[in-house]
C-alpha cells in the first residue's frame, strides 16, 4: 500500500519577486520577467490614507503523511500572525502574515479526523519560522531535524535570514522528543527523508512513494514552480553549489515534485490530496 499526502494550509505569507525567485531580473536574455514571476504575483500598493495593499500573497502548507503505520507531519506550519509581523518587524521585514479559522492547524487537522496527539512524528525540514509555527502542540510527537539547522535558531548570525533566536523555544520546547539527524535518512517503508540544503544549511526534502509514483515534498528548496521549470532558486539561498547541484538530482529522482509556497499547486490538486 502506497503512502498519501494531504496538503494543509495554514495560512499566508506576503512574498515579492526578489523572494520568489533569485537576483529578480526586470530583463534577462533567458526569460522576460513575465515568465519568471509566480502565480499570483501582483506589487504592494500603498494608499494616500496610510494604508497597504498586499503583494503576492502565497500559502504556508504543512503535510500529512497516511498509509505508513505511523502518522506522519512534515513542518508545524505558521503560527500565531500577529507574533509573526512583529517579531519580522525588528528585523525591518513588513510582509502581511494572514490565517482564517479553518487555517488554524487544529482546525486543518479535525477535518482529517485527527487532533495533535494523533500525530506520532513530525518532521522539521528546516527551522526557518514559517515551518516551526505550532510545534508547541504536537506534545506526543517524535521531532526529526538535522544538526546543521539548530545551530542556526539557536544562535543565528545577523544575516541568517527567517532564523529568530526568539523562536528557539519552539524547538527547545520539544528537545526531549528530538531526533537530531545527519545525511539523509529512511522513516519508513515509502518516506525518506533527503539533505538537501541550498536555501537552509540543514534543508531537507520528503521523499514518498505513492500511486503516482515517487512524490518530492519540496519544503522550501522550492518556493514555486517557477523555480522547479526554469531551474532558478528562490531569492532566500544560502548555498549556491548546493541548490544547482540538489536539482539536478531531485529531478532524476522524482515523478512529481510539490513546491510549498504557490497557489498554482492548489489548482493543479484541487483536493489538496496527492496519491488517493
């Protein structure tokens, strides 16, 4: 039996061009920039009256794994919003943080017929914010992480972008449930778990084997599928070498890759379920 994948959104993020995709060229000779923005892509508008139009706007998924004899949670997702524009605030990062009540995770994860404790692990791909949201509530859960990324919430330096050092409860809150990992490593039967880096020093992708064959859970190696079509990163890339080198074998690795951050796949799989 073959394992299927549920994508749970739980909320969004505004984005840009210079996030979604690396260097942002208003000209290129490979591309215009027409082809290169992602879905939905739209530019802040700032009103006379003080106020804000968002920008691109894109989701925060998390994903849930059945079929495996274990329930599975790849990332907690984004938490509480209002924590998450001020905390990127002294950082001087104004993006939009938004969720509806059917975003909130519990809510996502009732509607599967599951709460919190029913999730037996929880797999962090990297420790960037929009992936460590809600940790705090998986208080039965087994937490895999590599060793690269911790010390990077823990201690980040200045320039480490989306690593907060005031979120580094959300990981020592679970430290007794951690599964602190190095190099790629096989979960189970049809999930492994693949070191991957390029946009984070520890960024992991999930490999799983369903109906549709061999499905890649991209996490943030990327955002979009413009990165995955025209072979360019995002903006945030903290490995060059890596990242070109990563997608080049993902690609002779994967029936089918799953960006995290583009409504383009939510029309693609309407019912946010792959491998049913």
């Amino acid at each position: 039996m073959s394992a299927k994948i549920h994508c749970l959104i739980t909320g969004a993020l505004e984005s840009s061009y210079r996030t979604s995709v690396y260097g942002a060229p208003e000209r290129h000779p490979a591309a215009t920039k027409e082809e290169l923005v992602p879905y939905g892509y739209k530019e802040r508008v700032y009103h006379e009256d003080g106020s804000v139009s968002p920008g691109l706007m894109v989701p925060v998924p998390v994903w849930l794994i059945e079929g495996e004899g274990k329930t599975i949670l790849i990332d907690t997702g984004l938490g509480d919003c209002d924590e998450i524009m001020a905390l990127q605030n002294n950082y001087g990062i104004d993006y939009i943080a938004t969720k509806n009540k059917d975003e909130e995770i519990v809510t996502a994860l009732g509607k599967k017929g599951l709460g919190p404790d029913d999730i037996d692990i929880v797999v962090l791909t990297h420790l960037h914010f929009d992936h460590i949201g809600n940790n705090e509530l998986f208080s039965k859960a087994r937490f895999v992480v590599q060793r690269d990324e911790i010390q990077f919430l823990v201690s980040p330096p200045p320039f480490a972008t989306f690593y907060y050092r005031e979120w580094q409860h959300k990981l020592t809150s679970v430290s007794d449930r951690l599964h602190i990992m190095e190099g790629d490593y096989r979960l189970s039967k049809d999930v492994e778990l693949i070191k991957v880096g390029g946009h984070a020093a520890g960024q992991m992708v999930v490999m799983v084997n369903t109906t549709l064959g061999k499905v890649c859970i991209a996490s943030d190696f990327y955002y979009n599928y413009t990165n995955i079509n025209r072979a360019w990163p995002m903006g945030p890339l903290w490995n060059v070498q890596q990242w070109i080198d990563n997608d080049r074998r993902l690609k002779g690795h994967s029936d089918l890759i799953l960006p995290n951050h583009d409504y383009a796949l939510l029309e693609k799989y309407p019912s946010r379920i792959i491998g049913e």
